[in-house]
C-alpha cells in the first residue's frame, strides 16, 4: 500500500497511470468529507421538491416541481442574477489575477525592506469583519460615485479575493526559476514574449488555483454586494437571502441548489490541478 | 566575428561586490574560457555581457560600440546555461527554432530549420518529443542547437558540461568547439574546472573575487604565472619565497640566480615546473644538495620529492632517470635560472 502510494506521487507514474488506485485511508478520508457535502445538499434538495416536509414523515409525501418551474422559467430574475454572478466574477478573477502575478512575483523572488509589513498590509482586509471593510468602504465609494454600479461591485470583490490570489501566486514564484526567461530574452524575445512562452505555461497551474478561488470567493460575496451594489446588482446570493426572508422553503432551497451549483461543478472539473499542486506550491501561509 | 570590450566594468549588488573595475577584451572568433572558483563573478559578466544584469559602472562593447542601452533580445549574445535549460512546454523542434520563431520566420519553415540543426549536432528525427523525454546529453545538444540558430555574435556558455558524466563531456567539449570554429562564434566560456579551461580556450582569463588576475593563453598559466594565486591554482607545487637584489633571490636555503628582469626588487614568490628541476648531475649554476624523501611512479613519469632544508622541491623524471634514485639518498639538485620564474609576493 504504501509503496503504491509513494509510486502514485511521482509525475512519470501519474502520467502513465491517471487511474491509479490510492490507499484507503485517502478513501475513507474522501468518503466522509463528500457525505458531509451531500448530505445538507441532498436535504436541500428534498426540501425544494415539496409543499410541506413536516416531522414524521421521513420522506415528503406531496412530491412537486413548482419551485424549480418558477425559478428556471423564461425570464425568471434568476437568469439576470446568474449572468451578473457570473459577469462579475469572471471580472474580478481578471482583475486580481492581473494584480496578484506582479505583486506574487515580488513577494515570492524578491526580499526588500517592509516586506513583512506588506504580507501583513495583505492580511489584513482578511481579519478585519467584512461588515466593517465595507462599511468604511462604502463611504468612500458613495464620494468617488461607484456605489450601485457593476465595477464598484467588482472593485470592492477585490479586497477579499487579491490576497488569496497573491499568496498563492507568491507560493508558486518562490519555487519558480527565472533563468528560463533570461534565456529565452538572449534568444531574440522581448520581456513580453519571454512572458507569453516562458512564464505563463510555467505559472499556468496556479494561476488555475488562484482563478477558482478568487471565482468562488467573490460568487460567494453577500454583504460587500448589498452594500456597494445597494441592490442595483443583483447577484445569486442578494437574491437567495431576499428569497429566504420570503419564508418560501422550497423556493429558498432549490435557489441555494442553482446558486452552489456551479461553484461545485468549476470545483470538480479543476480539481485535477488542484490536486496536482504540491502544497509548497500553493503557499497558503 | 565580433570582439568584445569590457571596460573598467563594476558590478555590485548593494554593497557586495561581485565584479570590480574588470577590463578585457575578447578577440575575434576566439573561445576565451572564464576560470575561477565559485564566487568569482563568472556569471555575473555572463548576464552582464547578455545585458540581464545592468554594470554599476563601466562599459561593455560589441566591436567597439557600446551595448549598454540595447535590451538582450537586441545584442545576440545567446546564453547556454548549465544543466536543463530547455522549454519544458515545447517540442524539442520549436526549442531549436526558438529564436527564428521570435524573429518572425514562418513556423513550418523554422521547423523544418530547426531540424536540420538538430541533425548536424547529431539529433535526428527527435523533433517532436518533449525535452523532458532526452537525456541529458540530448538536451544540452538541443540547447547547442538553439543557440546556433540564433546567429549569435556572442556565445557565452555558463559551465554547460557540469552536469554531463565525462564521456558525455568530453564529445559535448568537441561538438561545441567544432561548432565554434567552423561559424567563428567569438565565445566566452565560464568554467571553475582549470583542465577544461586549459582544453577549451584559445585563451583563459582567471578571476578571483571579480578582478581579472591574468588572461593569456593556457600555456602562460604554467609557465609565466603573474602571481602566487594564479600558479596556486594552476596546481603549481614548487613554490618558495625569497627577496631579489639584482640577479640573484635570496631563498632561504641558497642564493639563486635568476634571469627574469621582472618584478623589481623586494619580496618575491619563486616557483619552477617540476620537469625543470634537475637531479644527480651537478649543474653550473644554482646547484644545492637535499634529500629524496617519497619518490612515486606516475606511468608516464616519476614524481620525487626533495627536501632542501625546510623547503620542498618536486622534480618530474622519466622512469628510466629516475631508476638511480631511492628514497633516503641524498643528491644535487640544479634549478636551472632560465626556468626559475618569479612573482611578486601577495601583499596579504
């Protein structure tokens, strides 16, 4: 058992053999932490598939899909909420990215004066309650006028997300040679070039990493968006707690499940890179 | 076919110095080998000479034009670093091409180029596999490849050798400098290991702690080093130290005669090849008595150790001179004045 462990961790082993077996512990380990996810997931489902689940009744006995009809119907407000979820995302999965490569770099390869202080400066938004962050930040937006708009959501998705991005970023610098790319310069390539063929497929992984969590962190956000969106922008979980507070349980659980559900479905299909990541590489202090 | 100047450059990074007021020039098609230990800023002047690195002071020229304001892209001096350099995510062709596709050359023609390169340092019909799929040696083949591609004016060759087993080093040594002298590619070739310098280089230039201490072809290192450092590292054995006054240098076991007009009087460093030093028959000159204490047998000579005083003398003799002395004996050794060559002594 544990030489195949061992033998399954080697990058050649993993090349030639992408199914194999792992040791049981690992199973059970994933066994257990999936039950724990499907479990509140498959109540939830239960929930949204009836009228009335009342104690005893161990199943619900009036089966219908009337919370699914109306949310998933044309022109449900569902569909805008989900294209704004989705369009701020994959907005500020850009934005941080671009922020965090530059910013990783420095703190990954680089060491200079106050550099404590900037992890620490990076922290911060982090420990501080977000209700706080966003209140002082909403006083700031309202002078600068990007209170109720789209980049002022996007922009203030940035304070919680930019730091996972450029901790994980400067985890994968601090094990990235350079030397590749002072090659590839005496080679004829410009520093942008150098970049485009020599870092990025390099860094390509965790840039992976970063970009899923920076999506699912800001798919995420409640308060920042009700805050500085001040209802204007209406994501998934502005419209899922105004659903709740609705005291429609079925409605409310069959939108936790379109709201969890994409998150679940980028989480599985990237967690191949995850995985692969050594931990090292990822960084997270 | 291009010379390169260095003048007075400094490079320090804070205040550490790593190179320091470092003026050479290479010639024109010449592979010049960098030697030194480690820490002697052997890369450094790579990736300044490759315009990575900025001189704190000085200037770096291309025949005769300073090069200082061109990014690298622009200078065609290709760097070939030690151990696999190659990019991972390209196919062993496009590594090859690599300079032709960033010059713009149409991708079938790059690689149909590449290849052909490939096939002239011994690689055919490998283009499509990854690096990660070569060995060593295949790789550092590629590198040579890629770097010949790239039409430089300078090749500048960062220890390439040092991870290769020695059968593989030794034919990457010939490859590299075939190639070299066919396309007379003026190169610089930064070594610490002194046999492969002496092998490679028309000329050497050896630095310790980023100062130049000597440049000249191997043979000078030998013979006419310019101070105890430079014949220390050159293995140098026989070396003692004395005070000239005119022709003579007072060593402290006998007054020699010297026929070197250089360095001046004062405190000197005295030391002779081993295959200079005579045994047995007293010479006219320079001739003191010591005694054999180890004599060993080499195959193509025997290496005898004599002691003179508290001095200790190797002498080199073919095997069948070297029949008639045992250990114990005590015989005339000559150090014949042409071949006696002194240095001034180091101030520290």
């Amino acid at each position: 058992m544990n030489q195949q462990a061992v033998k399954s961790n080697s990058p050649g082993a993993r090349q030639h053999a992408p199914e194999q077996r792992r040791p049981r512990s690992t199973r059970t380990l994933a066994a257990l932490l999936l039950t724990l996810l499907i479990l509140p997931l498959a109540a939830l489902a239960l929930f949204s598939l009836t009228r009335g689940y009342f104690y005893p009744q161990l199943v619900p006995n009036d089966w219908n899909l009337r919370a699914w009809r109306l949310l998933l119907r044309p022109g449900s407000e569902v569909w805008g909420a989900m294209v704004t979820t989705v369009s701020v995302g994959l907005a500020v999965v850009a934005v941080a990215l671009v922020v965090a490569v530059p910013a990783g770099r420095a703190l990954g390869r680089h060491t200079f004066r106050a550099k404590r202080l900037v992890e620490l400066a990076l922290l911060a938004p982090l420990l501080a309650p977000p209700v706080v962050v966003a209140m002082g930040l909403d006083f700031a937006f309202l002078r600068l006028r990007l209170t109720n708009s789209f980049w002022g959501v996007v922009l203030v998705h940035l304070v919680p997300t930019v730091p996972y991005a450029v901790f994980i970023m400067s985890g994968v610098f601090a094990n990235y040679d350079p030397a590749g790319e002072g090659q590839a310069r005496t080679l004829g390539a410009t520093r942008l070039r150098a970049f485009r063929y020599v870092t990025l497929p390099a860094i390509a992984p965790g840039l992976v990493v970063a970009g899923v969590l920076v999506l699912i962190v800001s798919w995420s956000q409640y308060i920042l968006t009700l805050l500085i969106g001040g209802g204007q922008v209406v994501t998934l979980p502005i419209l899922l707690f105004a659903t709740s507070t609705g005291g429609d349980t079925a409605l409310t659980s069959a939108l936790a499940l379109i709201t969890i559900a994409p998150v679940l479905a980028l989480l599985f299909l990237t967690s191949r890179h995850v995985s692969r990541m050594p931990a090292a590489r990822i960084g997270i202090p | 076919m291009t010379t390169l100047g260095l003048q007075e450059v400094s490079k320090r990074y804070g205040t550490a110095a790593a190179v320091t007021d470092l003026s050479m020039e290479s010639r024109s098609g010449e592979l010049l080998t960098l030697l030194g230990p480690s820490g002697a800023g052997k890369t450094t002047i790579l990736k300044l000479v490759a315009g990575l690195l900025q001189p704190t002071a000085g200037d770096i020229r291309f025949d005769g034009r300073s090069v200082l304001a061109e990014p690298p892209e622009k200078r065609r001096a290709v760097l070939m670093l030690q151990g696999p350099s190659l990019f991972p995510y390209m196919s062993t062709a496009d590594n090859a091409a690599f300079a032709l596709l960033m010059r713009g050359v149409a991708r079938s023609q790059a690689r149909t180029r590449g290849e052909e390169m490939l096939t002239k340092v011994g690689l055919s019909g490998i283009g499509d596999r990854r690096p990660s799929d070569l060995s060593g040696g295949q790789q550092q083949r590629v590198a040579l490849a890629r770097a010949l591609l790239a039409e430089p004016r300078l090749l500048l060759l960062d220890e390439p050798l040092a991870n290769l087993d020695p059968e593989l080093r030794a034919d990457m040594r010939s490859l590299i400098r075939e190639s070299q002298r066919e396309r007379a590619i003026t190169t610089i070739f930064v070594t610490h290991d002194q046999e492969e310098a002496v092998e490679m280089g028309d000329r050497i230039a050896l630095l310790s702690d980023g100062r130049l201490e000597q440049i000249g072809p191997p043979r000078d290192f030998y013979e006419r080093p310019s101070s105890a450092r430079v014949a220390q590292f050159f293995g140098s054995r026989n070396m003692f130290n004395g005070t000239r006054r005119g022709d003579t240098v007072a060593a402290p076991f006998a007054d020699l005669h010297i026929a070197h007009a250089r360095p001046p009087d004062g405190p000197v460093v005295v030391t002779i090849r081993p295959e200079a030093v005579l045994l047995g028959h007293g010479g006219p000159e320079n001739t003191v008595e010591g005694r054999i204490i180890e004599s060993h047998y080499r195959g193509t000579h025997v290496a005898i150790r004599v002691a003179i005083g508290d001095v200790i003398i190797e002498a080199s003799l073919r095997p069948d001179e070297a029949r008639s002395f045992s250990v114990g004996d005590v015989t005339k050794v000559t150090l014949p004045p042409a071949r006696l060559w002194i240095m001034p002594a180091d101030e520290t």
